[in-house]
C-alpha cells in the first residue's frame, strides 16, 4: 500500500514525502518536473508525468498498490494566474477533474489536497476560521475554491473522500538543509529577502507601508513547511480512518509584518536586509492571520516548528547553502 503525491517534486510536496517517509511510509511522486525540482525526490519512485495522462496515473496507481493520493501538483502564482488565467483553469480545475477520473477508475478513493488562504479573498474578521467567507480575489484562489467544490461533488456522486488543507504562507525548510524552497521565479517574500542578503538579486521592495496595520506593512501569518507537511499526514490518516470530508485552515494564529520578517532575518543572519519602500500590490489583503482551532482540535495537529526565529533559521540554512537553489 502506498500514498501517491502529485507535485511532490515540489515545495510543500517534497517535504510532506519527506515527512511521510521517515513515519515509515511507502510513497510515489508524480510529477511533470514543469515547476518541481528531480533533486527534491529520494528514497521513492519518482514517474515522470502529466496530471492529463490519466491513463499513466491509472498505470501508476495499480502498480504501487496506491490507497490514497495527496495533490500538490498546481500552479501557484497570484500575479501569474491574474494575467495568465486559462493556464490556471487548465492546469488547476482541468488537471484535477482528470486526477479524479483516474482515481474513480483505480479505485483509490482517498485524497488530501492543497487549497489556500487566497480562498477567502478580503478578510471580514480575523482570525480566518472555516466558516469564514470565501469570496476570492484571484484567479489562484477561484480555481482552488472551485477544486474544493469538485471533491465535493465526487464524495457525493461517487464516494470519494476528501480533505482540503488551505495553507496560510509556507516558509521554512527541512531541518537536514538538503531540501527546501525553489521556485523560478521566485516571489515569495522571505526567499527573496534571504537572497538580496545572498547577493543574488538586489534590495527588497516593501510593497506598501500604507496599509491600516500597526507598522503599514502587509501582516501574514507564517507557518512552517514540515508542519504542513505533518498536517497533511494527520489528514491522510483521517481519511483512511474512514472520517467524512472535511477542510481546515492551517496556520500558526501569530502575524507578523513585512518589517517585522525583515527584521528578524537580520536578527537571524547577522547581516543587514537592504530595503526600500515601493506600491502596494495588487490583491494583497492587509492583514491574513488563520484561525486553525479546528485543525488542533480534530485532526489533532500540533505545528512544532511555530517559533518564526527557528523558521528563518531553517530557511537560513537552506539558502545559504543552495544560492541557486537545487541547481548548486
Ligand atoms: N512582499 C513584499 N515584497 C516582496 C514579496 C512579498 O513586500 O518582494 C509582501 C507581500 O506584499 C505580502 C507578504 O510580503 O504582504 C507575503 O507575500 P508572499 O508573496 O510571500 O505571500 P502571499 O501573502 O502573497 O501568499
């Protein structure tokens, strides 16, 4: 029996097969390489393949004895899914729409999969909890809430159980330091402030200082990537307990602003972060802080890695020693 992980060449992918496989358990990743990175992949088979190639996904789910899947593999960038959004409602709703056909025909019957804080669009209050609304102000997030809405309807029609995990900002890295966050381009902020303090591209922008928080910069709420990970496991567990569908909002409840990570980075690294102040951009809400009491309370998640010091370490010592990321 094993767990197949689409995207698990990627970032929160990779590391939740990291964490899956030192829980002892047997793991495939599929993944088309077109973001992922080969080197972020041991210990597993890892085929090479296209969500849209559903016959090689049945292929694969029969060899490895599959029992549930875990799916990371979308694309993930506001601005792009913004200025690109056929990409996104091809790639994200069409390649999920055939993940679940190829699971209906193998008969896996299980998946957890990666949704995102963007779901919820402009909060209304915060913490964000479940119950919030969804009224999302990007393409990225229309096409994970409609994802959501797929799974339902195949639970419902077929019996296809489901978690959706929606993910506040990933950050961090696996303690070992051999796999972490690459993406091209990369766009995230605490990567792109570890790599102006690198010298691999120049100072930082803040983008907005006007924001009505308590600094003017954007507040997120920063989670660990192996406590994700860990999320994703409990999830999966779930499932195969047999328990109903379900979504949980995963987040550590703390917000910290852009000022304050660039702060800490320079705390952390001893070296100062040049920065200046640029525009605000577009569709970022001011404060994004999760509610993720469900999450505790049911799926029994206890983030170990909350402390945002020991997350800028990790990160640290990624970066530093990977400048070009998986291409040192
Ligand atoms: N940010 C920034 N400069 C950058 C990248 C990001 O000021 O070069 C800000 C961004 O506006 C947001 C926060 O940092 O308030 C986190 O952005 P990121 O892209 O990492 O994650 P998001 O919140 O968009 O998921």
């Amino acid at each position: 029996m094993s767990v197949l992980i689409t995207g698990g060449a990627g970032y929160i992918g990779s590391h939740t097969v990291r964490y899956l496989q030192e829980a002892g358990r047997e793991t495939v990743v599929y993944d088309n390489l077109s973001t992922g990175h080969r080197e972020a992949v041991s210990g597993c088979p890892l085929i090479v393949g296209d969500i849209f190639d559903k016959e090689l996904l049945i292929e694969t789910m029969h060899k490895y004895n599959v029992q549930a899947v875990i799916h990371f593999a979308a694309f993930s960038l506001v601005g792009e899914s913004m200025t690109s959004p056929g990409k996104y409602y091809h790639n994200n709703i069409a390649g999920t729409l055939s993940l679940l056909e190829a699971m209906r025909s193998a008969g896996v019957d299980k998946i957890v999969f990666s949704s995102t804080a963007a779901t919820f669009g402009e909060p209304e209050y915060t913490p964000i909890d479940e119950k919030h609304p969804t009224v999302p102000t990007n393409v990225y997030g229309r096409t994970k809430l409609f994802m959501e809405s797929m799974m339902r309807d195949y639970d419902h029609a077929y019996g296809i159980k489901s978690i959706a995990l929606r993910y506040f900002n990933a950050c961090g890295a696996h303690k070992s330091g051999e796999i972490g966050e690459d993406h091209h381009p990369e766009s995230h902020l605490i990567p792109i402030i570890m790599q102006s303090v690198l010298g691999s591209r120049g100072p930082v922008t803040v983008f907005g200082d006007d924001y009505d928080t308590k600094d003017g910069t954007c507040i997120r709420d920063y989670i660990h990537v192996t406590d994700l990970a860990q999320a994703h496991v409990l999830a999966l567990d779930r499932l195969l307990a047999g328990c109903a569908s379900d979504v949980f909002n995963l987040g550590n409840g703390n917000g910290f602003s852009v000022l304050e990570i660039i702060n800490a980075v320079q705390q952390v690294t001893g070296r100062s972060v040049r920065y200046s102040i640029g525009d605000r951009r577009d569709g970022d809400p001011a404060v994004l802080i999760a509610g993720s009491q469900k999450a505790r309370e049911v799926l029994g998640w206890k983030p170990e890695y909350a402390d945002i010091n020991v997350i800028l370490e990790d990160a640290w010592r990624w970066h530093s020693s990977h400048k070009n990321g998986f291409s040192v």
